[in-house]
C-alpha cells in the first residue's frame, strides 16, 4: 500500500506543480489568488533582515524568524504591521492583500531596515 | 609591573597625540579591559594613570565622595555568551559592597532587563536590594522598553522622572542629569533625545553656573561611536551645546558592553562594561551580537565602573574594574588601545 501510494504521488506531483505553475502565470487569475498559500520567509541573522528587500505576488504571507541572540521586532514604518518582540527563534507572519511597497524596521535597532514590495 | 603599565599607557598617549586626532591636544580615545585605568580631570586638562591592583584605596582616598556605575544587566538573558546573568550581577553588586568605601549612589545605565518581563525586573530588584548603597538612580535601555512603550520601567524606575524617564538631581555640588535616547527610534537612525527631551535639557541647565561640574548619563553613547551599528545619538551634538560652557562634563553611557573613552576639551565620554555579556569591538564582528569568549574569561570582559569626585579641584576619576579578582594585567585583552 505505501510503496503505491508514493508512486502515486510521484506521479500526480509534477503535474500538480505544473497547474500551479500555469495559473501564477496567468494574469487573468491574479485576483482570484488571495486564499492561494503563497508564502515567503525574511530571516533575521546578525542585526540583518533577509532578504532587505522581499518582493512577493498580493496575498502572500511574509513570516519573519529572529535567529539572532538578542530580540528584535519588524514594524511597519506606515504603521500597516507589527510584530510583538521576537525573541530568538520566534516567528512574525502578515498577509500582504494590497500592492504596494511597505518600508518596515526593528524599533529596537533601528539601524536595521528593510521592505517588503508586494505586486 | 605598574611602571610597565605606565609606560604602555605613555605610549598610548603619545601615539594618540602624533595621530593628527588631537584639535586641541585634549582629544584621547582609550579603551581597557581587563584592568583598570583612571582617568582625572582637572581644568579641562585629563591626566591618567594605571591604576595597579594595590591602588585601588587610593582612588577613593581624599575624594569627596564616589558613586558607582552599572550597565547592561541584561536579566533573563540566558544564551551561551553568559548563562546566569544574575549571578554575574550578584558578583558586580558583591564588588560594590567589598569596596573600602561605600558609594553614595549607584547609577544604572540601562538594559536592565532583556525583554522588559516583570519577572526580569523583580529579579533585578532583588539583587539590587543587596547593595551596600541604597540610591540607585536608573535611565532605561531599549529593552526596557520593549512591548509596552516603558510602561513597566516608568511604574518601577521612574518615579518623579519626566517624559520617557529623564530628569536630574544635585549632589554635593555635583549636578547629575540621566537622559533617555531610546524611546521613539526612527528607522534607520540611531539613538534618539527628541526635542521636548532637549528643551527640557537646555532648561535645566540654565540655573546651574559654570563651576558646577555636570555628569550626563544616558545608555547609547551620546558621541558617535559605530553609526553602522547605531552606535551614537542622532541628536546628542544639541544636548552637548548646551554643556559647552561648564568647566567640568562628564558624560557616562553603556550599551556598547566596553569601555571606551574620549576626551574632548573639557568633556569626558566614558562607556561602561555590561554586567552581563561582552560586544565585539567596532566592525571586528558580522554584527554586534553578544561576543562569547571561555567561560574563565568572562568575568574579565565584565564589570562595574567607580567614579571619585574631589571638590577642590573639581575633578572626577573614573575607574573601571573587571568582575574578576585578577584583572590588572599589562596586556589586558587585546583590545587595549581605540584607534
């Protein structure tokens, strides 16, 4: 049963990805994409959020993780997101639904910059 | 062995002043760790000398009175660099209590707490309790202000303080001023006073004479030291201004977790060492994350700093002092010399 179901699954797989890869690329759909799982991750190492510019498809989930020993937040200089305090190896997620470009910093160093442009 | 200090720091001096960084002559950056320096100033002119291990009754001998500086005790933190962060303040307020001469306050420079939990606050509390001097006087580090806008810091340290935390306090001839440059940071700046912060600043200074010799104390440096790592004040050349024609400032900041000093005309900038974790020289590491070194070395890369006031000649000593016991060596940690 295992070894046919893998098989299946190596199967469908590919052409799944495929599909998806088909409808991304149509932008007739586009708008319909909101509750499509996109997602992108910033990891935040050494006093640096990466990427320090993310630039993501409207509707996807930017989650930012703190790898670094010393806490950090990402918060949006407009005022549209904020994280609470990450401390090490804890996670941020916001949903991006508007085009735009969203400048964001850590309030608490905030020599560390960095923005998300959603399109 | 103190003249071979004596004669490393000398020449310290000496190349400090051949470096061209010298205005007026009176411009010296030093960093020590790991041993003990003081620093007097007199008239605007420093002059420094090792401070041996023997020494150290002399430096609170004929002074007026001292106080104590802290910095950066970090409660809750618990990551490799140091574990037990109250156990090493446990050692810097058992120093304070061990010295031959009580101080008449403690000063806190910020960063008290790691993540501003009550939880960090009261253990702080309770160590600080234990200290020989019961004046502690605080102003906060960014995290002591994390989640709540200071909130919890104003409700527990800020008692009669202004705006974010700042306010000032007359002793024995003395004037100490403890300002805030962490609250409200804008992207991409650095430290912060902010303009209300600054009037009051400019006006609380204007009653005091010249003689009067001024302590500023705040937990970002007030000079730039590393903007790359927001090492500095945006606005601390304003609040410098209004210092300019006092015969005596000295200005005492943490955060950096090192000692590093300047002395510019008649004002001395000094850093304190963390209580709790050490930070890379400037630009020697990828970030200024905590710095991890063997755990027999901690205590000499952490420590509190003690300042002698003499009211004759209106001078005030600075020394720093590692945790641990055996910290006068020569050749401190490598990093001896800034710039």
């Amino acid at each position: 049963m295992k070894s046919k179901n893998v098989w299946v699954a190596s199967l469908i797989a590919p052409v799944m990805i495929a599909m998806l890869l088909l409808v991304a690329g149509s932008p007739s759909v586009r708008a319909t994409d909101h509750s499509s799982a996109a997602v992108a991750t910033v990891k935040i190492d050494n006093f640096v959020f990466g990427p320090q510019t993310l630039t993501v498809p409207v509707g996807t989930t930017v989650t930012w993780t703190n790898s670094d020993d010393i806490p950090h937040t990402s918060v949006s200089t407009e005022g549209v997101f904020k994280s609470k305090v990450l401390d090490t190896d804890e996670k941020f997620s916001y949903t991006f639904t508007k085009a735009g470009t969203y400048p964001y910093y850590c309030t608490i160093h905030p020599k560390m910059t960095g923005k998300v442009v959603v399109e | 062995m103190p003249d071979k200090k004596q004669d490393l720091i000398d020449q310290s001096l000496q190349d400090l002043n051949n470096d061209g960084v010298d205005r007026r002559g009176f411009l010296k950056c030093m960093a020590w760790a790991g041993t003990g320096l003081v620093w007097t100033m007199s008239g605007g002119i420093p002059v420094s000398r090792a401070f041996a291990k023997d020494s150290k009754k002399d430096a609170a001998k004929g002074a007026d009175f001292s106080f104590v500086q802290i910095s950066d005790s970090h409660i809750g933190f618990n990551k490799p660099a140091n574990p037990d962060v109250t156990a090493t303040l446990q050692t810097a307020i058992n120093k304070i209590n061990a010295m031959p001469h009580t101080p008449d306050f403690i000063i806190h420079t910020g960063d008290l707490s790691q993540l501003s939990k009550p939880s960090e606050f009261d253990t702080l509390d309770q160590v600080l309790k234990g200290a020989s001097a019961k004046d502690i006087y605080f102003v906060p580090g960014e995290h002591d202000m994390l989640s709540d806008n200071g909130e919890q810091y104003l409700q527990r340290y800020g008692k009669g303080t202004k705006g974010t935390g700042w306010s000032s306090f007359d002793h024995k001839g003395v004037h100490f001023v403890g300002l805030v440059n962490v609250a409200n940071l804008k992207a991409g700046g650095m430290g912060s006073l902010g303009h209300e912060q600054l009037e009051w600043l400019e006006d609380d200074l204007k009653g005091q004479s010249a003689s009067t010799p001024i302590v500023l104390f705040a937990h970002i440096p007030l000079w730039t030291i590393y903007p790359d790592w927001g090492w500095g004040t945006d606005d601390s050349e304003q609040a410098l201004s209004y210092v300019k024609r006092f015969g005596s400032v000295t200005v005492l900041n943490g955060h950096i977790h090192q000692i590093m000093q300047k002395i510019e005309g008649k004002v001395s900038f000094h850093t304190a060492m963390s209580t709790a974790f050490p930070q890379p020289a400037p630009g020697t590491a990828p970030s200024a994350g905590p710095m991890k070194v063997p755990a027999e070395q901690l205590q000499q890369v952490l420590g509190i700093t003690d300042v002698n006031y003499v009211v004759s000649g209106r001078s005030l000593a600075i020394v720093d002092s590692p945790l641990g016991a055996s910290g006068a060596s020569a050749s401190g940690n490598g990093g001896d010399v800034w710039r």
